[in-house]
C-alpha cells in the first residue's frame, strides 16, 4: 500500500515523491538590486542621520558611493564582494549582520537565489529533542509547481541513511525554508549527524519563517503554531490530519507490529507541513510586496 | 605563638577552669624544594610572585610529563592547586590548540579557583581564556565559550547535561589534554559512583574525538588514594601524597568543655575566639550550622567589644563572601566564625589559630579546618571542643587517633541496575552504542532498556530511541537514587534519597543546608517532595528509628576473634516513630511521628557470637549486643568516609536467619553506598576502636560519650556497658584489642 522507491546506496529508506500546484511571486532581481542598492546604511559606520545627509548631497545608491572621498572605499568593497551577479550567500551576509531575522527583505532577496536550489523541510522526530529522525519532507519549486520529496526510515536502522540521503538534497540547495527550523529541525540534524559520526553539507541560507510570522502577525493570532497559520492565515483545512503529537506514537506502532498502516497518516501529515511551509511564504512573500508598494 | 605562652596566658584568665585534657605539639616542618626546568614564561610568573616550587607540586608536573595520571592527596594549603595549574599553562602555551576541563564539585568552588588561573593565565600571557561553564554562565557567551575558551571549568551536573551535544564541544574535546578532578574528596559514596560512571562516558566521547586525555584527582588525605582514583576513573594513577611544603609547628589542643558545666559549649567557644584575638592571633572558629557561627561570632564580640569578629557562609552574596575573604587575607579581620564553607577552596590565606567546635564528621574534614591555621613557618594553634557524643568524646581520651591521622577510606558504591540502567541509555544516546561497550555485567541493564523500548539495536550499535531525553529521563541524582526534592520557596535546595526523606525530612525535622536552617513542613514521598522553611531555630532534631532486618545473601564470611563476621544483601524495613527536638545537647522535646514503614534492599554486615563466654549472662545479652552496636555505628566515620547516620544496625539474642545472637550494620541509603564491605574488611579495627572508644569512658553504665545513641528508637533500652566490652573484646582478635 506503500508507494516509495528504494534508492540504490539508502538501505532502509523509501522515497516518496508528489506534486501541488503552487506558484510563488518573488520580486524581480532588478527591482530587489534596485532596492537594496538603495540602503546606504548597509555600509559599516553609515546609520541613518548619515544617509539622509549622503543622499542629499546626490548620493543615493550603493553605486553611487563608490566615488565618494571617504566612503567609496568601503562601498567597492562591499560591491566586490558580492560580486556582478550578486552571490546570494555574500549579499544574505551583509543583509544579516543588519537587519533583524524577521526582517522581510531577507524572504524577498531569496529572488537571488535560482528557483530549484530553496528547499523547504520539516523532520518528523521520535521525541521532542535529541530523538531519531525517522521521515524528512523537502519541496522544492519548479514551474508552477511544488516537487514534495519525502524520505521514511522503514527502521531504526534507517535513521542514519535517511540523513545521507538528505545530505543530497542538501547539496542541491542553496537557501533552506523552514517553519522553527533553526531553533529546532537544523540543530538536531546536526546533532544527530553527529551521533552517527556523519558530515551534513551546510546551507548557509536558511529563511525560518517562524520569526516572519511572529513579526507579521503579533497580537493577531493567538499562538504562532503552524496550524493556527493554517486556519486563520491560509485557510488550509486539515479534515483527517494526524495531530502533531501522536506521530511518535504512530511510528512506534509501526516498528513494532511491522504493519505500515500508521505511516500513511504520518506521511499525509507530514507533506501538508511542506506544502503549507510553502503556502506561507507565498503568503509573506505577497505581504512583503503589499508593504512595499 | 607558642603553646607555653597559650598555656600560660590561659592559666592566669580567671575564666579558666582546666578544660584542657591533652595539647601535643606537631614539630615544624621544613619546605622541601624541587627542581625542574619550566617553559620560560611560567618560570618567570612564577618568579615574579616568588614562588619556589615544592617536592610534590614537581613531583606531579614530572608524572604528568611522564605520561601518568596523578593522585594528589598532599594537606590543604600545601599547593595542590599550582601543581596541577602549571602543566595546564605549559601544555597549552606549548600548542595552541590545547585544551583542559575541570570539574569542581560545587559552583562556588570553581568561581573561585576561575580568578587564580585568570591571574596565572595573564602572568604568563598563554591566552587560555578559562572560562566556568555552567547553569549560571549567560546565554550570550556560551557560544563563544565553547568556541574558544581552553580551559572550561565546570561541575559533573552541567557536564552531564552538555554530554549528549558533544559535537558542539568538539573542539574543546578533540584537544583535550587535562582533565583535573579538584576537591575529588566531595565524590564518595553514591554521588562517587555517578561522577564514575559520568566519566567513563566522556572518556568514550573524547576517544571518539581522539582525545586521550590525562587525569589528576586531587584531593584532601584519605587512606586509599590510587584505589580511589581508580575507581573514579577506571585508570591507574600515581599517588603523590608526601607534603614539601613548610609548615610552623603546630599546637593541637585538645578541651573538655565538661570540666565547665556551667558554660555551654558555644559559650566557651566564643570565649576562647575573644581570647585568642586578644592575644593578637587571627582566628578562625568552624561552627556546624550558620546560627551557631553567629552565635559564638555575637557572644565573642560581646566579650571582646570589637568589630574585628564576623560571620561567614555560603549563603552570603559573592560580593560580601569577597569582601569577608579579602578582610582575613590582609588581616583587617581577626577572627571568623563559619560553617564548612571556609574548609577549602576559598583562599583566605593563613591563620593563627583554628577552633573547632565539635567534630565535623570526619578527620578528614577535621584537618582541612585544622589546615587553615598555619602560614608558611609561623606556628599555629589548633582547639579541639568536642560535643557530647561518642566520636566527639573520644578523640579527647585518645588523641594520638586524631593526631596521627592518615585518612579514612573513601569508598564508591557497587553499581546497582538503576545506575547502569541509567549510564547506558545516556551513553547510548550520546554515541550508538557497539555491542563490545557495554560488559557482561551490564546485560542485565541492557536487557531491561531494550524490553523497556528505551534502547534499539540497529547495525550501527544500540541507539537510544525513548520519548524523552535521555539525560532528563536519567538525571545523575535519580541514578544516584535521590528521588526526593527538598524545596523551600520553590526553589529545589538538594535532592536525596527516599531513605535519607524518611530519615532527615520527616514533618518538624530541622535541616541543615548549607549551614542554613530549615525546618520541614510536609514530606510528600509520592510526589517526591520535602517542603521546608527558612527558620532561624537554636535546636536541632533527631528521628527515632527502628528497623528490622531480612539477609538475603552473605557473600563472604570470616572468623573475627570469637566471632564470626559476614557480609552480604540485606532487605531493611525502618520505621520512623518520633523525633526529639535537643538543645545544647539535651532533649527538650518528644514527637511521635506517623509516617509508613519503608522496605528496601541493602548492603549489610552481620556479625555472630556462637559460643558466648559465661560472663555474658543471658539478661544481659540483649543489652551487651545493642551497645555493642551502638558503639560500632558511631566509630564507623573512622574507617569509611561516612555519615554516622548513613550505618545503622539491628541486634538480636537470636537472629532467625543466622540462629545465633547477632549484631547487624547495614548502609542505611536505598541500594547501599559501599560502606558495609569497607566495614567488614575493617572489622577487626572497627571492633578494637569501639572498645577502646568504651572501655576509656569513665561512666560506670553508659552515658551519651560511649552507648547513648540519639538515634536509637527504643530509647538506648536495653544497655549494658560490661556486656558491651565483652561483646566487642570479643569480636576483636587479641592483637588488635588496644590497637585503637
């Protein structure tokens, strides 16, 4: 009853794959160059009193400052290092060291980054923390769809090639999209990698939409869980969805009576998360746009 | 000054009343210096603070070059500290990359060596960064701590917290080269075992990081330092235990605070403190709770109408503890009183004088205070009072006992299935687990975790898979078996076992944390909650017990004298009837109590007299055996490092098992801390000491300094001083009857 392909190399780990109609906006990358050129103070020692000052005097972009006596230094600099087609990890760089983690510039700048190199993911785990990891979702964007990607362990056994076979997809990836992830689902790969002695190639991108939703929505919603985005913000009805905290439970049913019944509800589960995951930042991504106009 | 001058000063105070029984002198001691070529820039911090390093201290430098582990068991104030310091700024000037973990057994301590490594680190500009690392350490600089600090001092609660996150600390741990165990004397009995069982796991983690580190276990004297060592971490260690450094001659004295009954005892302690800072010496009182230390700190100033008498404890803020320490270093300060938090660690420097007002449980701990008398060649003085109880009192009738001191054991538990239970699921949970890392003696755990679900075996070994963390499931005091929280505004003070609940936290019991006292409002075992007060009372208290008790099997048995003596499990069930409220050594007050009898398993030691010699009429036997015991129990902290309340006993005209008349000692904590084996291997010096302890008490039928237990909870009925001394003649073989 189980769909999933066995990969060649990932003993104890199916595939699952599937797709959602699902189109994402992101600004253009010239009206975002555009946008971000503008923010002189993303240059050290410029705050805001010296930029209104700068722009008066017919400074006004990032390029322009290149000329000027004292700043043009750093501005080339900075311009260098992200280079003529603007690296994405180089600009991330420079517009986290400045810019608060909700801030929605850093959910619009993901327009750097090549379409099918964000991978949104969400682990399911056999406890709260320091627990195996037993099924990772991915999504990633392609056309006007989203590719759900998902990886069981069918055992145990299966916990440390599910991390490699992750690991792939990881190296696919330049951004990761994740809901809590990096408080939660990034650092536990790590340590669990680490359990098993195992290297996980890093993403240096990693847009964790739990904060933009606490920014966006504070004092609108009651809690930031992801199903109260869903029903209040999205307006995704999950009729028949597994609660959260009985997919341990369900998983250790399977393991121990070897029946795959109570993974068809964890998987369903688990792939609604992904392609809410992307619901949401579409959602944000509108909103972003809306304040910007 | 000089014990003539003191003897004579006292001699013309009109308050003297002759209460000195015995002084001895202990000769002076010259400093005995090493040589050894240090890196150039730790030979010339050390120069600069005119530091010449003694015998010991190279000593140790040269096993750790050498490769070895080191027990350091030298006196306090002898340097143990510099000695292991010095290594730990040469091995990581010398790589960059080195790095050194320290375990402390308490916070505080490690707060206050954290500023002698600072100053020695900046000395010698090696760029350590020592940092503490522990619950109080802010979330901001925990990231960069463990990023870049090389020298983390931490305490083995915290460590086994951070254990299962060992990737974050790979640093640290992959260039690991020290691992010092400071205050290692702290880790006995059931916190020993865990702090044992915590190591073997982060040798596990290092060896994964390819680290090897060595060890130094430093601690006060005990009697069996490399066994102890080793039993903590499992390797071979060499025991340095000869003290080069220079010592004044010391002056012990020994008072009988009985030769004055119309004083009380802290009243002649506060005395005596006016007295000594009077004649100029800086003196320092050890008190056994915090009301006592003001008491005599207030009653001395009184006498003297000085300002110049403080109080100190743990409780105070750091920055008043700071000010108080720096206060007795330059002398501004002549005389402290203080609970044992001033017994070791803190630097205050040396004193003139040392009181110890009643014995504080153990000779070891005795010393440590005795210790902070004494400044390089300076003589000291040190003033023994006693309580009135049998240990106490008997020091004062054989002092060459506490004089010629040369530790007592210090003993770790056998590893109960709680305890391996708990390792192994945290050890799993760190790393997957080869079949090759857990022992034959561990199956029976790892059968228990596997059919519990807690533990899966996959190729890669066995992982940890339950639903909670493993290190939250298995906290190291619940493997330790310290179910019970003991709360006070609901802030968790210490946690212990259901059995030390029953036996200290019964509804009105008073309870000293800290030097702090509380008295217990409700015990909730259940819950497994003991919530107490904050109360400044003058009494304490002291739980009525009975108890009888079942063997489940003897595991070895030999004749001892006329005896026979066995040890073994046993099953205890105890029961707590009452309490008395005593006050300045007297009862003042009786309380029933109503609390559940209690059942559980134990270690035990059993001895049977066979053929009773004739003197023993059979009346009198029940009497003969119960003294008997009483007097075994409290000469036990002579042996094992021990709370006299943790060995209790039963004995019986005819035990039922043995079918014989029998006294029986068992480890009065769930699960047994280790202490009846020491106890059977000792026997025979168990058996001398108690009777020395009797035969040289001058009461004609018992008094609370020989039999009197306050414990006993049939009253100290029946008792026979005679019978008791034939009893224990008996049980010991002839050659060691006056070997006490």
């Amino acid at each position: 009853m189980l769909s999933g392909v066995r990969e060649r190399g990932f003993q104890d780990v199916l595939t699952f794959e599937s797709e959602e109609l699902l189109e994402l906006h992101f600004p253009s990358i010239e009206n975002l160059q555009a946008g971000v050129g503008r923010m002189l103070h993303l240059l050290y020692g410029i705050g805001a009193c010296r930029s209104e000052q700068l722009r008066q005097q017919g400074y006004a972009t990032l390029a322009d400052l290149t000329s000027h006596p004292q700043w043009g230094e750093g501005a080339r600099t900075l311009l260098a290092k992200w280079g003529g087609s603007w690296n994405p990890e180089a600009v991330f760089r420079t517009l986290r060291a400045w810019l608060p983690a909700s801030d929605p510039l850093l959910l619009s700048a993901l327009a750097l980054v090549p379409r099918q190199r964000i991978l949104f993911f969400d682990l399911e785990t056999l406890g709260l923390s320091n627990a195996p990891v037993f099924l990772i979702a991915t999504g990633r964007l392609e056309d006007r769809r989203l590719l759900v990607r998902q990886f069981l362990a069918t055992s145990l056994a299966g916990e440390k090639p599910l991390l490699a076979r992750f690991g792939r997809e990881l190296e696919e990836a330049t951004a990761l999209v994740s809901y809590n992830g990096k408080a939660f689902d990034w650092t536990l790969l790590q340590e669990r990698s680490a359990y098993y002695s195992q290297e996980i190639p890093s993403v240096e991108i990693h847009a964790d939409l739990l904060h933009h939703v606490r920014r966006r929505f504070a004092g609108l919603l009651p809690d930031a869980h992801l199903g109260t985005i869903e029903e209040k913000v999205l307006g995704v009805h999950r009729a028949h969805d597994l609660s959260s905290s009985l997919v341990p439970s369900f998983y250790s049913m399977y393991l121990e009576t070897g029946s795959p019944a109570p993974l068809r509800p964890i998987l369903d589960h688990n792939r609604q998360d992904i392609v809410s995951l992307a619901l949401l930042l579409r959602t944000l991504l509108e909103e972003g746009a809306d304040a910007a106009r | 000054m000089r014990l003539d001058d003191f003897l004579s000063a006292l001699d013309r105070d009109p308050s003297y009343r002759g209460q000195v029984v015995h002084a001895a002198s202990v000769p002076a001691h010259a400093p005995e210096y090493g040589e050894i070529a240090l890196r150039p820039e730790v030979a010339a911090a050390l120069d600069q603070r005119g530091i010449r390093l003694y015998r010991h201290q190279v000593a140790t430098i040269e096993a750790l070059r050498a490769g070895r582990d080191v027990a350091l068991t030298t006196p306090t104030a002898s340097g143990k500290t510099l000695a292991f310091h010095i290594p730990t700024l040469e091995w990581l000037g010398e790589d960059p990359n080195a790095t050194a973990l320290y375990l402390y057994p308490l916070k505080a301590l490690a707060n206050d060596q954290l500023e002698k490594l600072r100053a020695l680190d900046e000395a010698c500009g090696s760029d350590l960064s020592p940092c503490t690392y522990d619950g109080d350490t802010p979330q901001q600089k925990r990231a960069w701590i463990r990023r870049s600090a090389r020298v983390v001092l931490t305490n083995p609660h915290a460590l086994h917290q951070y254990l299962p996150w060992h990737h974050q600390w790979a640093r640290l741990f992959a260039s690991l080269k020290l691992v010092v165990l400071d205050e290692a004397h702290h880790y006995r009995g059931v916190v020993g075992g865990n702090v044992a069982g915590l190591l073997a796991r982060l040798l596990r983690i290092l060896a994964h990081y390819g680290a090897h580190p060595q060890f130094v276990v430093s601690s006060a004297s005990i009697a069996n330092p490399e066994d102890f060592a080793r039993a903590l971490t499992g390797r071979d260690a060499v025991s340095i235990t000869e003290d080069g450094s220079a010592r004044g001659p010391r002056s012990i004295v020994f008072w009988d605070p009985m030769a004055d009954p119309s004083s009380s005892i802290t009243r002649q302690a506060a005395t005596l403190l006016s007295f000594l800072t009077g004649q100029g010496m800086q003196t320092v009182c050890f008190a056994r709770s915090r009301v006592m230390a003001e008491r005599i700190a207030s009653t001395a100033r009184r006498g003297t109408a000085t300002e110049a008498i403080q109080s100190y404890r743990a409780g105070y803020l750091a920055q008043d503890r700071r000010e108080l320490e720096a206060d007795l270093r330059n002398g501004r300060l002549r005389g402290v009183v203080s609970t044992s938090a001033l017994e070791s660690g803190i630097d205050i420097g040396g004193l003139d004088a040392a009181i110890l007002v009643g014995f504080p449980g153990s000779l070891l701990s005795a010393w440590q205070q005795a210790g902070r008398a004494g400044r390089g060649s300076r003589p000291s003085l040190v003033i023994y009072i006693p309580y009135e109880d049998p240990l106490d009192r008997y020091f004062l009738r054989d002092p060459e006992r506490f004089l010629a001191y040369a530790g007592e054991r210090l003993v770790l538990p056998r590893r109960t299935l709680r305890h391996r239970a708990g390792h192994l699921a945290c050890a799993a949970a760190e790393l997957p687990l080869r079949p090759e890392e857990a022992g034959v003696e561990d199956e029976e755990a790892m059968t228990a975790l596997r059919e519990s679900g807690l533990l899966a075996d996959t190729p890669f070994g066995a992982i940890y898979r339950g639903l909670r963390r493993a290190h939250e499931a298995f906290p190291l005091e619940e493997m330790a078996g310290e179910t019970v929280r003991l709360v006070c505004d609901g802030r968790t003070l210490e946690t212990m076992d259901p059995v030390r609940a029953r036996r200290d936290a019964y509804p009105g019991a008073v309870l000293l944390h800290r030097g702090e006292t509380y008295v217990i409002q409700a015990l909730d075992l259940t819950e497994g909650v003991a919530t107490a007060m904050r109360e400044d009372v003058d009494y304490s208290t002291q739980g009525l017990r009975t108890s009888a008790v079942e063997i489940l099997s003897a595991e070895a048995s030999v004749p001892s004298g006329g005896a026979h003596v066995a040890h073994g499990r046993v099953r205890v069930t105890e029961s707590f009837v009452g309490y008395k409220a005593i006050h300045d050594d007297r009862t003042v007050s009786l309380h029933p109590l109503d609390l559940p009898s209690h059942t559980y398993e134990t270690d035990g030691v059993w001895a049977t007299f066979r053929n009773l010699p004739p003197e023993i009429e059979a009346a009198d036997l029940l009497g003969a055996l119960h003294g008997a015991e009483h007097a075994l129990i409290s000469m036990a902290p002579l042996l094992v490092l021990c709370d006299a309340a943790d060995v209790a006993g039963v004995s019986m005209p005819l035990h039922p098992q043995t079918g014989a008349p029998t006294i029986l000692l068992f480890d009065g904590i769930e699960d047994g801390a280790g202490l009846a084996e020491v106890l059977f291997e000792e026997w025979s010096r168990l058996a001398a000491a108690a009777h020395a302890m009797v035969s040289r008490c001058p009461c004609d039928d018992g008094c609370p300094a020989c039999l009197l237990s306050p414990r006993c909870g049939s009253q100290n009925q029946p008792l026979s001083k005679p019978g008791a001394m034939r009893i224990l003649a008996l049980s010991a073989p002839a050659s060691r009857k006056e070997d006490a």
